[in-house]
C-alpha cells in the first residue's frame, strides 16, 4: 500500500472524491512554489502532482509550457525538484506525491538513481506522458519494482482493444484526460466522460481521476460526480502565471478543492 493507495481508501471510507493538483516546480520560483505547495493540502488537495520542468512539454497547452520555461530560466532542476518534496516532507508526511513529466530529465539523470533518490524524497507515484505500454521496462516494471505507484492515462481514443495494455502495470490510479488536445485547450464536460470513466473502472478497478479541461468550482463539481476524483493544473498554473500571490493561488485551490468535495 502506497501513500496515493491509502489516500484513496480514505476517501472512500469518508465518502468523498479526491481532489488533485499540478503545479510546476520552480514556477515562478523555488521558493514561491515550495510555498504554494507546501499550502495546499491545507486548502484541499488530496493528492499533489508536481511538474518536472522540461524544454520539450508536448502534451501541454502554452499556460504549462510557459511555467516550464518560467521554471527552467530560474535555474529549477530535477535535482531541485527533489530537493523540494524532502522540503515538503519534512512537516507532511501523508499527502501522496506524483511526479508528473517527460522521460528525457529522468533518463539523463539515470533510471535508477532517480528512483533510489525519488523514494529517498517521499515521491509516491509517476506519470511520464512520453513512455507508452510497449516502453514499460524501460522505467514502469523499475518503479513498481522501487515501490513507486506508474500512473497511467488514458484518453476518449483509448478503446476496447488497447485499454488493456494501458492498464497491464497502471497503479494507484487512471488518469482519464477529458478532452483530445493538449492541457489547458477546452473545458470537460461531465455527460461526455461518465460512460468512458464507468468503462475504465470496470476494467482497471482502480480508481480513476479525470483531468484537463477543469476550470472552475462548478466544473470540479461536476467530474467529480462522475469519477474518483478531478485534476486541476493549467486553472492554478495561470493564477501563478499571472503573479498572483501564494496566498491568492491557495485560495483558488481551496474554492476548487471544496467543489470537488461537494460532489
């Protein structure tokens, strides 16, 4: 059992949906995004992604680019970025972790010293959007093996026949992305995703989150009627973006989280 494991059984035995954010780390800057993060269990994230700045984000819409880059130009690494989860752990030792990036950083570092070191920092889980099934030994069979939870996601293209292989070594949780495109392109619509969700339930048993296209309270209201949980990022990566303050990005967070939660 996982951190992100037990997390959900919690939330199950409570009766409530899970809340998930993405924030870039480094963006703006180290510190205001420790502090961001540092924050937002707090405001009610239940599970916290966090970005791994990368030159090359291809599944990402210009809002997470940008923070890429924000990050990227302060100097953040992912030597930082692990550096900012020991951080982080250091007065929270519960709220499960993902690391959610590119294979390219994790692959020049060395596949098993970045695992030796992610589980040293309290990482919990991975979701590398560049590594298919076919790549699974590449680094999901290593991380499982380490004790890592490899996040898989699945799209509306995802069908019948290859959902199976998406989920062959999937744990912790399906990340089910709502609409086709990159981050941050359309808003989800609840009506479209349920019966995909309910197909992917059935077929995982693992709980599945739905994430991309989720803006607003309402809108994390809704997902997360139909699902395990909502994600939101590019929503909170643009308050950021835009200078909000650390206090003002957490109080966005908490109206999202408490729609989520209302569900």
């Amino acid at each position: 059992m996982t951190r992100i494991d037990d997390r959900f059984a919690q939330l199950k035995a409570e009766g409530r949906k899970a809340f998930v954010t993405f924030t870039m780390a480094g963006d703006p800057t180290y510190e205001t995004s420790l502090e961001v993060m540092k924050g937002l269990p707090a405001a009610g994230a239940d599970i916290i992604e966090l970005g791994i700045p990368f030159t090359d984000p291809m599944a990402d819409g210009p809002t997470i680019q940008l923070a890429g880059q924000r990050a990227l130009d302060g100097g953040m690494t992912l030597d930082k970025t692990l550096e900012m989860v020991r951080e982080f752990r250091k007065d929270d030792t519960a709220t499960p972790i993902v690391f959610m990036g590119y294979y390219n950083p994790i692959y020049h570092m060395g596949v098993e010293a970045f695992l030796t070191a992610a589980v040293e920092a309290g990482v919990d889980g991975l979701i590398v959007v560049d590594l298919p099934p076919e790549e699974d030994d590449e680094l999901c069979v290593p991380a499982n093996g380490a004790g890592l939870n490899f996040i898989r996601l699945a799209t509306p293209t995802t069908d019948a026949k290859r959902l199976p292989k998406v989920l062959e070594n999937t744990s912790g949780f399906v990340y089910y992305v709502a609409i086709t495109g990159i981050t941050g392109a359309a808003s989800a619509n609840a009506d479209d995703v349920a019966p995909d969700v309910a197909r992917i339930q059935a077929a995982s048993g693992l709980p599945v989150c739905v994430g991309f296209g989720i803006k607003t309270a309402d809108n994390a209201k809704s997902i997360a009627g139909v699902a395990d949980g909502a994600v939101v990022g590019s929503a909170i990566v643009d308050r950021i973006g835009r200078g909000d303050s650390a206090a003002e990005v957490l109080a966005f967070v908490k109206e999202l989280a408490d729609g989520a939660h209302s569900a």
